[in-house]
C-alpha cells in the first residue's frame, strides 16, 4: 500500500513553485558564494592570520563588510529555506494522497549521497550531507505543533552558544594540532601536491572535524534553522506575506532595534575585554549577545528581502534570482569546482595568494554568470542539470527535461 501511494506522487510543476522562496534562495546562495570563496583560499586554522595582514583600507573595509554583514548569516537563510521547502513538500505530498515519509526519505537519501561525493572529491566543507541527514530529523518532527517546533529550535541554536560559555570556565577541550603545521605548508600543499593527496588529505580533515564534540554541537545552529523554516511552512506565512506586510515591517523594525543594540553592546564589550583580570563570565555573557543579535540579523535579511518583493518597482529587478534559486544545486556544486581549479594545484594555483578585493571580484563575478548561464538554461529546458537527476532518481523514472514548444 506504501509503495502505491508512493508512486501517485508526480512533480509539481514550475508554475506551481512559490517564486518569492526561489528568489530569496537565490540571495541566499551568493551570500554562500561569497564567504566560501575566502574560506576556500587560505587555510582554517589560519584563516584570521592570513586576512588580518591585510591593512590598507580597501582590502581591510572588503574583509570587514564580508565578515559582519555574511559570514555565518547566509547558510542560515538556505538553512531555513530547506525546512520550508521540506514543510511544503511534505503537504503537497500529503495533498497527493501519497506517502510523504517514504518519498522526502528517497530524496534525502539521494542529496545525502551527492553530499558524500561532494566532500570526497571536491570539498571538505560539504554542507548537502549535513544537510541530507537533518532532513530526517524534520521527518521525525514535522507533524508535531508549531510550537513545539519553535520552542525545539529555539533551545538548537542557544546550545552551541551554552556549550562555548561552559566552555570559557572550564576549558575542557583542546584544539588539535594544525594538520599541515604552518601556512605556508598548507600553501606548499595545496599548490603542488598531486589531486590522489589532496583528496586523502581532504577525508582526513573531514572525519577529524565530525570527531570532535565542539564541531558536532556546533552543526546544531542550522538544524535550529531547518525547524525554523519547518516553523514557518506549518504556520503558512509566506502565503499570506504580502497580505500582512504591513505587521511584518514592524517586526522587522524590533528586529533591528534588537539587533542594533546587540551589536553596539557586543563591540564595548571587546573593547573592555582586555582589561578584564577574568574575562570568562564577560565572555559568556558576549556569547549569548552574539548569538541573540545574529539571531535577529538573519531575521532582518529574510524578512527585509520579502519585504523588497511586495514593491512593484524593485521586484522586477530581483526576479533573474528565481533562476539561480530553482537552480540552486546545480550552481552550489559547480562554484565549489570553479573553486577548486582557482586555488589547487590541478589548477591555477592561486591558493592564499589573493587579497580580499580580489575574491570579492571573483565571487560577484561567478554569480553574475550563475545567473546569465540560469535564464538562458532554464528558457529551454524544465530543471537544472543536476535538479533533473536528483529529480529522476526520486521519482525513479526519467523525467522530460526540455520543454515543450508551445
């Protein structure tokens, strides 16, 4: 019985998409784009060492702007679009008359699997395994109340933020040693070492992460999000978005009343920090403000963005992000190679080399093609080239990937 009503589910089709979420999952990924391309280039564990050299106003400024207004904020907005996107799946499913644990389950297992060989053999930072596999979580909590949900992921976020503030009193764990030792052997590495080490060296790197506790914890900021988005799908408030969008400016207005506050509050209490003979309970307390005031910056992104789209005059000019959005797999993985061949030795070999301005250009530029090569892909045919498969393999039959001449 299962399997029947498994089979009863077909595609929805493009029109049946809500473009406002492909639009915001459009901006989502440059975000992603943009701070993956200088985490790409230098090596993590000295990723501050490499970009603090850099002082001369411009590259300072670029660095500055990347890090307050995209780093850690952008990966939660596709976060939350995934758990929104799974709550609407899982209706629309459901509305089908079919069995929706056994169809979301096939396509996560499907995305886990593009993960495993994303990280294997391009990146070590995957995100669609992690991904993939929190997917299941929402399918063990997706027909609970929305509160329940909220509540859940509430207590998701702040976790990672109480384990560092345990963390600043009793110092229970320790950084591993560098793999590589310094950074120029990273560079030394990653520019000469043949493609057979570096993809040995990149599993190593992988397994030590998911090795440690304080990675593990850490991960659970963006399950919070996914039941955030979760949340929202349950709640139907994208539907119903441009019919309130006068109460959710004035959400957006407290949200950046909360998040103004934090952060000025966040930037003097680095400033006493170094006269503190005890810095940890100050510490702590910076720990819950970062993480309430990040909190709400992703708040104001998303609701700040929707809000664009309900203005007739700038909608226009934000609707080529749709293309990237319904093409989103397709674009993550390609940037994540285009990458590779930059900064490896297989490559050009550019790795820790280039300053911040330069990466911004890269990273602009890149997305400025993403979205070009979208429109004229999308004009001809239904889905992206990699959107078709995992699309095919879910529905386990070959689905038309031209469109039809009208």
């Amino acid at each position: 019985m299962k399997s029947e009503r498994a089979a009863q589910i077909v595609p929805s089709k493009s029109t049946d998409r809500i473009l406002d979420i492909d639009i915001l999952r459009g901006f989502a990924l440059f975000g992603v784009i943009l701070v993956n391309i200088f985490y790409f280039s230098v090596p993590a564990p000295y990723f501050s060492e490499y970009y603090d050299q850099f002082t001369d106003p411009l590259n300072a400024s670029v660095f500055r702007i990347v890090s307050w207004f995209f780093t850690g904020k952008f990966y939660p907005i596709f976060s939350f679009l995934f758990g929104l996107g799974f709550s609407i799946q899982f209706l629309n499913a459901r509305q089908k008359n079919a069995n929706p644990y056994a169809f979301l389950a096939r396509r996560l297992a499907i995305l886990m699997l593009f993960g495993l060989a994303h990280m294997i053999f391009v990146w070590e930072e995957d995100i669609l395994f992690i991904y993939a596999a929190f997917g299941f979580v929402l399918l063990l909590l997706v027909e609970y109340s929305p509160k329940f949900i909220l509540s859940t992921a509430l207590a998701l976020y702040f976790a990672p933020h109480v384990f560092n503030i345990v963390n600043n009193f009793f110092q229970f764990h320790v950084q591993p040693a560098p793999a590589l030792g310094s950074i120029q052997g990273y560079i030394n590495f990653y520019t000469t070492a043949p493609y057979g080490q570096i993809l040995q060296q990149r599993i190593t790197l992988y397994l030590q992460k998911f090795s440690e506790l304080e990675v593990l914890i850490s991960h659970l900021n963006r399950l919070a999000f996914f039941l955030m988005g979760l949340y929202v799908g349950k709640k139907n408030y994208i539907s119903t978005f441009r019919k309130e969008s006068r109460y959710w400016f004035r959400v957006l207005i407290i949200c950046f009343c909360i998040f103004s506050v934090g952060f000025l509050a966040d930037k003097i209490m680095l400033r006493d920090l170094e006269t503190l003979r005890y810095p940890a309970l100050l510490l702590s307390v910076e720990e819950i403000v970062i993480g309430v005031t990040n909190l709400f910056q992703v708040f104001i992104y998303i609701i700040g963005f929707l809000l664009l789209l309900t203005i007739n005059r700038i909608r226009p000019f934000l609707l080529p992000l749709a293309n990237i959005g319904r093409t989103a797999l397709t674009v993550y993985l390609t940037h994540t190679i285009v990458f590779s061949f930059l900064f490896y030795s297989f490559g050009l070999r550019l790795y820790a080399s280039l300053v911040p301005t330069q990466l911004l250009i890269i990273a602009i530029g890149l997305f400025f093609v993403d979205v070009i090569l979208s429109i004229l892909w999308l004009k001809y045919f239904q889905y992206g080239p990699l959107e078709w498969v995992w699309r095919s393999l879910t529905y386990n039959k070959v689905l038309p990937l031209r469109k039809r001449a009208s």
